[in-house]
C-alpha cells in the first residue's frame, strides 16, 4: 500500500510540474515580441485598451504584467503633507530650443512652480538665467539630440534631485505643459518614502533585459520622458550606487538606450519595481486633439507638436487664434487659470 500511495503522489507532482511548464511557456513566449520604435501618433480610443484607467494604481511589474494596487486609492494622511516644495522639477532643453520653446513655459505653469523648477540646458544664457532666477543649469554637455548627449543632461538633473534633499523627483521635456497642482493632488496619492516609478508608456510591448542578465526572457517598461516621470526618493537612492556621479552614462552607453529607456532598465534590473502607470501624462506621440477639453483639468502633462507628417498636433482648447499661440499653452494655461493677467476677460 506505502509503494502504490509513492507511485500516485509522484504523478500528480509530474502532473502540478507539467502544467506549471505549460503555463510558464506561454507567458514568456508572449512576452518576447520586442517593439523598439515609438508609435508616430497614438489614439486615445487605441490607448484606453493599453491601460486599464481605474481610480487604483495600475502597475506594469518585472513580468511586464499590470498589477492593480487598491490601497493607494486615496490620499493617506502622511502623504498629505505633501506639497510644492516637497517636488524638484527637472525640464531637459537645449540652446536649439530655447528662443522656440522656453517662452511660452514661462509665461504659463513656471510662473506656478518657480522655485520648484530647473532647467537643463547646454550652454549659460544670461537672459534666461535672469528670468528663472538663477534657475537654469549648464550641463556642459552637446546640444544635439543624440542618445549620448541626452544621457548626459539626464545624468546631471538625477544628481541634482539627489543634492536638493527633495521628496519627489518629476521629469518633463520642454514640449511638455506641466498642470502644477494637479502634479502635487497626484503625488500625495504616494508614499515617497516607498519606491514608485510613476508615468506612462509610449510603446505597445515592453523591452527586454539583456541576454546575458535574465535567463526567462524578462521583460521591463519604461516611462517615456517626452509625456513626463516622477520618481520617489526612495527609490532615487535605491538606484543611487548604479546611477548617480554619472554613473547613469556609463550604462546607457553600454546598453545604447535612449535615456528615458535607460532609467527604465535601471528601476528595473536594481530598483526591483515595476512602471505604474499613470494615464494623466502625454506627450506629443499621441493625437492630442482628440483629448476632450473637459478633461484637461484632470491631466498632469500636456505636449504639442508643430511639425509632423500629419501637419500640426496640439490641443484642440479655446483661446486665442493659433498665429499668436501657435503650441496651444497660453490657451490651455488661461483655461485653467483664467485669472491670470495676460488671459482675455
């Protein structure tokens, strides 16, 4: 009787370990389908089915499967404490961009977050030095658009968050408009003292780790810069030994990543977390006209794009006629604002 019970209970463990087998065979074999190129322009019906837009938080983890946290429903009271001064806002540009681009931020949600902003930037502009108060920061590093040189301004505003001793670290690039407060109600949603890696991604399929460091096929997501990112401090210092004193341009010359990629690899690989994804972001990768203007007080970052294939992509908002606010922000800011001086009354 002993030897029949051995025989039955090593065929139901063969039966478990088969159909273990099974189930992990099909959940790497689909994530091995790898797009590296962003979509030129999504749609927000295409991109509802990407994210599933929930008042939870909806993390995309280590598997590149989304997890639903429900206790982050609501602002703890920790985290309500939160406040501007609790965030460093860090916008990448360049001397290319700054006549272009730099204005119309200034005039509209830096005036929002002034002592909270830094701009880094490739060479020491007086004029707009006076204008941020001091606030803009020579990286030394080239002006072109290049994988390498990104990865160098990168590098210095991580370096920067880490040295100002502030609770959250929010990236933006200078096409981006940036809702302020919504910025702060989003964040007293997290606990900073915990690691959150909050954003949105630009891709349909997550990348895959080198070969050489995961034998599954593992797979991370990545929070894509041009629509904004927000780490915790938590998680900044957990990542610091790998990233910090430029050590952030070592690995994304080694890996040959793009710099929003790259951060994603490093919260991955070393922070140990995955993307949660927050569907408020946007960059100019979508098709912005199609946002409802009844939505946009909800939003955390907007974008514009002037010239692409399908001719302009900006915010279909009231305000005033394109020739004077051709990316759409001074409209979008007095919608949200309609109090400021420069809004028509």
């Amino acid at each position: 009787m002993k030897g029949l019970s051995r025989i039955k209970s090593a065929v139901a463990l063969l039966a478990i370990g088969y159909c273990s087998f099974l189930v992990y065979q099909g959940g790497v074999s689909s994530n091995l389908i790898l797009q590296v190129s962003r979509p030129a322009a999504v749609q927000f019906d295409e991109d509802a089915n990407l994210v599933e837009r929930t008042e939870s938080v909806v993390t995309k983890n280590a598997s590149g499967k989304e997890s639903v946290d429900k206790s982050v429903n609501s602002e703890s009271e920790q985290n309500k404490n939160i406040t501007l001064d609790d965030i460093f806002i860090g916008v990448k540009t360049t001397r290319y961009n700054q006549k272009s681009r730099l204005p119309v931020i200034l005039k509209t949600w830096f005036q929002l977050a002034k002592n909270q902003t830094w701009f880094f930037t490739d060479i020491d502009n007086p004029l707009h030095q006076n204008q941020t108060n001091g606030h803009m920061v020579d990286t030394k590093c080239s002006p072109l658009h290049e994988r390498q040189h990104l990865c160098c301004k990168t590098a210095v505003e991580y370096d920067h968050f880490i040295n100002s001793g502030k609770k959250w670290f929010c990236h933006f690039d200078d096409d981006n408009y940036v809702n302020v407060p919504r910025l702060v109600e989003e964040l007293r949603k997290y606990d900073p003292m915990r690691p959150w890696y909050l954003g949105r991604t630009s891709v349909f399929n997550p990348m895959l780790y080198p070969e050489n460091e995961t034998e599954s096929g593992e797979v991370f997501w990545f929070a894509t810069f041009g629509a904004g990112m927000c780490m915790s401090r938590s998680l900044a210092l957990q990542i610091l030994p790998v990233t910090g004193g430029g050590r952030f341009i070592s690995i994304c010359n080694k890996l040959r990543y793009p710099d929003d990629v790259t951060m994603g690899y490093i919260v991955g690989r070393y922070g140990k977390v995955g993307l949660t994804v927050v569907p408020q972001f946007h960059s100019h990768y979508e098709e912005l006209r199609f946002l409802p203007a009844d939505s946009l007080r909800e939003q955390l970052s907007l974008s514009y794009e002037l010239q692409n294939r399908k001719g302009r992509n900006v915010l279909d908002v009231p305000g005033f006629n394109t020739v004077y606010d051709p990316t759409r922000f001074m409209s979008l800011h007095c919608f949200l604002f309609p109090n400021e001086k420069f809004c028509p009354r």
